[in-house]
C-alpha cells in the first residue's frame, strides 16, 4: 500500500515569535524551524504500518525549498521518497491542502497521515480538508490506530473518556501526541536519506478563500489587580465587575 | 530541536545532513544521557544501558565504510557527534572515541580481512566493546619505550607486561593491545577471557566518573597468529590511532563548553545580587564573553580541521594544536562557570563541576597539553625538544 504522509516545516514555537515591522507575517529571520512535532506521530504511524504490511511511505510537504530540512529529517527515519510541493502564490489552509491532495491522487495513496495541527497557523484543518477534497473517510485527533486489510478501528480522545471509531480505507488519520513514540533517526538512515533525491513539483494554484489583513502581537498583558485574598473581597469584587470592567 | 551556539553563523558551513546528525545525537543526548549521568557520575558507574542505543544509532565508527556496519559519514559529521556527546559528559564521548578511533579505526586500518570482517559489525552495533592498550605503569608520555613483550611461539604470541589507565578495560570485549615484538611496536587482538588475561578495575577516580578505567595484565597470555594485526609496525600505528581520537576530542570538548557556557548564562541571569542579575556586572560579562569568544573560536578550528581531515591535507601537528587548545580552554571555561555558579557551582544540581572535573583528564589523556606543546615547537623550530 502506498502510504502519504504530509509534514509541515514550522517555526520553533519554544522560541519567542515577533511580527515583521510590515505586519504581514512573521518575523522569520533568527528563528529556528523544525519539523512540526505532531507530524513526527504521523511519520511514526506510517512507518509502523508499512514494517507490518509493507508499501511505500511518501513524505509530502508544501512550502519553500527549507521544507526540505524537515522531509531529510523524515526520511532520515525511514520513509522512503520525498517530494516538496512548491508554493504557488498565496496558500491558505485550503490551497495547501489542494496541494497535497492532488499529489496524493497522483501517487495513488489510499492512507493518508497529517498531524492533529500544525504549530505555525494552528488551524488543525488540513487533515479534514485533505479528506473532503479526496472524498476520503476521516479520523481526527487518534491516539490508536489498528488497520486490518481496509478495516480502520481508531480511538479518539474525547472528554471523560475515549471514542472508538470505526471505517475503511481510504482514510485520513490526523496524529495526536499519544498514538506512538517517534522513533529517532538513525545515522545510517540519514545517510541512506541523503542520496535520495527530493522530488519538487508545483502547486495547483487557486485564489485563496482566507487572505490575512495583517498581523498583530497580542497587547502587553497589564499588572493584575489584588482586591484580597479571602471572602471579604467578594463585594468589592462584583462591584468592579459591573462598575470598572463592565462585564455584565 | 537543536540548541547550540552559532555565533559566528558556523552553521552555514554546514550541509543538512550534517546537521541532522548533530540534532539527532542532540535529542540523545537529552533524552537519555542528561537525565541520568549524575547519578552515573555520583556512582562512579558507566551507563552501560546507553551501548545498544548508541549502537542502534549508528553511533560507533561513524566514519567506517557501510559494508561494515557504519555510517560512512564526513569528518565534519564525526566530530559533531563527539561535540554533541560530550556536552553530555565526557566519559560517553571517551566510551565512544575509545570505540571508534582507538579499536575499530586499527583494526580497519591495520587489521586482515578476516578480522575486519568478524569484528567491525561487531563493534559498530556495540554487541562487543573495545579498549586500547598503549600507557604503562612506567610510560605515558613516552609510550615508545613500554615494556610489555610479545614473543613468537608455535602458532602464535606469548604476552607479557600490564597496561595502566585503559578505558573501557574492564567491560571489553577485545582489547588492542600494543606490544615489542623483537624489540619493534606491534598491535595484538587481545579477546576477553583467555588465560592470564585480567582487566581489574581502577578506583577513586574524582574525574571521567562515568566511564570505567582499567589495567591490563598479561601472565604468559597465548595470542594465536590470526589476532596480530598485520599491518600495524612501529610506535608510528599506534600514534596514528591516537591522531584520530585526538581530533574527536578537540570537537568533543567544545561541546563541554558549550554546556558550561549555557549553564553561567542562565544562571547569570536569574541569579540577583545587590541591585541586579549577576550577568549585568562587568566582571561576569567579561567571563561569559571569555567563553563565547573562545567556543567561537575553537568552532572555528574544528570546522577548519574537519575539511582539511576530509580532502586528506590534515597533518598531525595540527590536530595537536586543537586538542592542546579546545582541552584548555574548555578547563578555564569550566572552572570560570563554576564561579559564575558560585556555591551552587559545586552541587551535581549542574553539570560544570562534572565537566570541570572531566577535563582534567581530558587534557592530560590522549598526549598532555605539555607533550602537544613539545610537538608543536619541534613542527615550528624542527628542534626535537625531548629527549631520546
Ligand atoms: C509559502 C507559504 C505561504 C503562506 N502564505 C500564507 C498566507 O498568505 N496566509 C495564511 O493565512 N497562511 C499562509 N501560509 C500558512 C499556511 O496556510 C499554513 O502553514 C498551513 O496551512 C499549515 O497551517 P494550518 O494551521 O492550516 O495547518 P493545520 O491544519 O493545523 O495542520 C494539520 C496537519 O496538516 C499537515 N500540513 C499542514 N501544513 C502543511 C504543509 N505546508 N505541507 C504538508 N503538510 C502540511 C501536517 O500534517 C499538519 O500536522 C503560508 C505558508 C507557506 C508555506
Ligand atoms: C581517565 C583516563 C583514561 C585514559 N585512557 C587511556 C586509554 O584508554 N588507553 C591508554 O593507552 N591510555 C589511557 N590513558 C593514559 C593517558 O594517555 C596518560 O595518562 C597520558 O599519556 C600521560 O601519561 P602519564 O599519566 O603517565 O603522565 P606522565 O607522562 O608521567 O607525565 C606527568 C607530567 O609530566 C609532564 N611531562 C612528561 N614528560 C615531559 C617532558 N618531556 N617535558 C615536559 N613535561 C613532561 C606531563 O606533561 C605531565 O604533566 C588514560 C588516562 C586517564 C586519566
């Protein structure tokens, strides 16, 4: 079976992150990118599948030419072709999704791994949109997963508990943290991955549906106020409430 | 994700994969060796639960040809594994360079096909561990003149002598050990549990904790013909193994100032005194400048030394400039964050007093700073200053 697996090339979000003097994005230069950590369960997944049942992992990503870093890294671990999308003009969650799925039919995937999100834009929507426009089932968010021929049994965390779910292939599976332990690379599958050539192919490009006006830092947080520490501060409390911040 | 220290952009000289290799021997490092080594180093013990992960990663003669088990990688690569290592501690990149340039690059180098073959794959999953047998009692600077004896008899060697400060002895597997044979230097395969053969431990060591260090003896030890290594004639051989571990160790010691140099900062900045953080008085600027400045400039000796090391145009000369350099420095760098600590500079809470003490036997193994000094000036007057 031929296995996809799409892998986004994020900033560090442990590093601090400005906005660009232009308000158009982000301050890139100085910050550090990785490969988005959610994706690393999905690379995981996909490499366990493929060691039970065989197939080829496919290791896709949208975006520019440093993209290529984070797709060495998931060879390195043992996925077997990469292939960068290049972007076209704008690129909403939609356009990248387009992307990757047009890819997919290409490479005639019938499993497909995102991450739950991504920790760039945090929509947490490619997945699904992969889904929709593919007209593949969906399963987001799963922490186990056991596929069986096409048979697809996968769990989902939910609150007080945890939901079974169960469908067929095609499907796409987003990875929540849980579902595996990644494993590391090894030296010898990052040298094995250096003489694989990435495949570069261009994006299917269409007008956005989101377009970003502008970005802002959220504002400094102001010194909190102390009105006690005990139920005496109560009236004081909701008088502020209504008077001062005029909640309700 | 990757932490280190690029103040000179050092990283742009560096491909992908190499810096893939860095990050991965990175998230090693804090996911496996961070979390225990002090308690390792508290116990005077060696990790020995890290071997079949190190193997599993590639981590062992990381330089040697695929075909026997190895990763093929640069030098550049090579050395940023030993830098990597050793900002956890120093007795893993000791395990590892002792594994690598000390037993697998002289059996690679000096050894028959035969025993490239047995022992190489070996060696490189760390399903066995090697040691390196050079000093003696009496020789240490001067190993051209040990007294450990090999002779010729029916089938094979009679070994007799006793080696001193051996890593890794007492856990080995194999032991390369070096010899006169007729009055001329020769390496011999020593195998774990032949009679007369004993690797007891040394103890009360207050350095390189985490890593066992050992003497070798040799009662009538019998060595069959297959374990000399052929090729390896003259204190030359041995010297040329010591080279390759030499150039690790200036990479490895720049990943100790690295941890040292991380750990003042932070605390600088946290730490108040009087009116203000520690790190905005001058005199701690000025020491964690020291430190920034020299890392930077020991990072820019061992990228150096890597490319020479691959386009072959390195010579031994200078590798003994880096590791004379890079071993001092890291020591002043340790000690200096140890101030910037203050008392808790002295609590196993942080790792630079480890590092502190580490050092010491850094800079004295693998030729003290001395004996690097005397190569040097010979290279640069052509006046041998020792004597014969
Ligand atoms: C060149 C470029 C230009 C961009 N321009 C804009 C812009 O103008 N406006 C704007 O709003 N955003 C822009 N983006 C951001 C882009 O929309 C997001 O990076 C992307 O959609 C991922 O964020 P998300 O929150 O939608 O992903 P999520 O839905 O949170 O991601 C879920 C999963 O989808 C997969 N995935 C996500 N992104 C990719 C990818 N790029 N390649 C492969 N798999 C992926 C991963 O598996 C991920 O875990 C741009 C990005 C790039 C690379
Ligand atoms: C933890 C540890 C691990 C080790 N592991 C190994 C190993 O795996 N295999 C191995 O073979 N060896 C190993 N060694 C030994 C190490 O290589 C020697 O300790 C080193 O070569 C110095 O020898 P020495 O201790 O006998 O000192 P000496 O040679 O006795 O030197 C003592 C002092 O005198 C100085 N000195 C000597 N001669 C001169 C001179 N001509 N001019 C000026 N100064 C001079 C030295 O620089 C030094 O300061 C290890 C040592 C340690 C501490």
């Amino acid at each position: 079976m031929n296995i996809a697996v799409c892998v986004n090339h994020v900033p560090d979000t442990a590093a601090k992150v400005k906005v660009s003097e232009d308000h158009s994005g982000i301050d890139t230069a100085g910050a550090a990118w990785i490969l988005n950590p959610y994706d690393e369960f999905a690379i995981e997944e996909a490499l366990k599948i493929k060691e039970k049942t065989g197939g080829t992992v496919y290791v896709l990503s949208f975006g520019p030419a440093e993209n290529n870093e984070t797709i060495r890294k998931a060879l390195g671990m043992g996925a077997d072709e990469g292939i960068r999308i290049k972007p076209g003009t704008a690129a909403d969650s939609l356009n990248v999704a387009r992307a990757l799925a047009a890819q997919i039919t290409a490479l005639d995937c019938k499993l497909v791994f995102t991450g739950k999100q991504s920790v760039d834009y945090d929509n947490g929507i490619v997945g699904q949109l992969l889904a929709e426009l593919l007209g593949y089932n969906c399963v987001s968010v799963a922490v186990a997963l056991q596929i069986d021929g096409t048979s697809v049994v996968a769990e989902r965390e939910i609150e007080g508990g945890r939901e079974v779910i169960q469908t067929t292939l095609p499907a796409v599976i987003t990875a929540q943290k849980g579902l595996n332990e990644p494993r590391y690379a090894s030296l010898k599958g990052i040298m094995a991955a250096k003489k694989k050539v990435i495949q570069e192919v261009e994006a299917v490009t269409m007008d956005p549906v989101v377009v970003t006006q502008s970005f802002e830092s959220p504002a400094p947080k102001t010194a909190g106020k102390i009105l006690g520490t005990d139920v005496q501060a109560v009236p004081e409390l909701i008088k502020a409430i209504h008077e001062e911040m005029k909640l309700v | 994700m990757y932490k280190g220290l690029d103040y000179y952009s050092f990283d742009s000289l560096l491909s992908e994969d190499e810096k893939l290799v860095r990050e991965l021997v990175y998230d090693f490092v804090q996911a496996d060796v961070l979390p225990i080594i002090e308690e390792h180093n508290r116990q005077g013990r060696f990790p020995f639960e890290l071997v079949q992960k190190m193997g599993e990663l590639n981590l062992f003669g990381a330089n040697l040809p695929a075909r026997y088990g190895c990763a093929e990688l640069n030098s550049v690569a090579y050395g940023l594994i030993m830098q990597e290592l050793e900002r956890g501690d120093s007795g893993i990149r000791s395990f590892v360079s002792v594994q690598s340039g000390l037993v697998m690059y002289p059996i690679f180098t000096f050894g028959s096909d035969e025993q490239k073959e047995k022992w190489l794959p070996l060696l490189a999953s760390g399903e066995a561990i090697g040691c390196f047998g050079l000093t003696e009692p009496d020789f240490g600077s001067n190993p051209g003149g040990l007294v450990t004896k090999a002779e010729k008899v029916t089938g094979g060697y009679k070994l007799n002598g006793a080696k001193m400060w051996i890593t890794n002895g007492t856990i080995a597997d194999i032991a390369i050990v070096w010899a006169k044979l007729d009055g001329v230097i020769h390496g011999f395969i020593v195998e774990k549990g032949v009679k007369g053969y004993s690797a007891p431990e040394m103890k009360g060591k207050h350095s390189l904790r985490a890593s066992v260090t050992s003497e070798l003896v040799f009662e009538d030890v019998f060595i069959p013909d297959s374990n000399l290594l052929p090729n390896s004639r003259g204190l030359k051989c041995a010297l040329m193994c010591l080279n390759q571990a030499r150039y690790g160790i200036a990479w490895g010691v720049t990943g100790a100032m690295i941890a040292c140099y991380q750990a003042a900062l932070d605390y600088s900045l946290s730490r108040k005194q009087f009116s203000k953080p520690i790190g905005g008085y001058q005199i701690t600027q000025q020491k964690l400048v020291y430190m920034l400045t020299e890392i930077t400039k020991a990072q820019a000796l061992n990228i150096q030394m890597g490319r020479l090391k691959d386009a072959g145009q390195l010579r031994f000369q200078q590798v003994s400039l880096a590791k004379r350099n890079n071993c001092e420095v890291a020591l002043n760098i340790a000690r200096m964050s140890r101030e910037v600590l203050g008392a808790n500079g002295i609590l196993d809470e942080y790792p630079v007093m480890r590092h502190a003490a580490n050092l010491e036997s850094v800079k004295t193994y693998e030729g003290t700073h001395e004996m690097h000094t005397l190569i040097l000036g010979e290279d640069i007057t052509g006046l041998p200053a020792f004597d014969n």
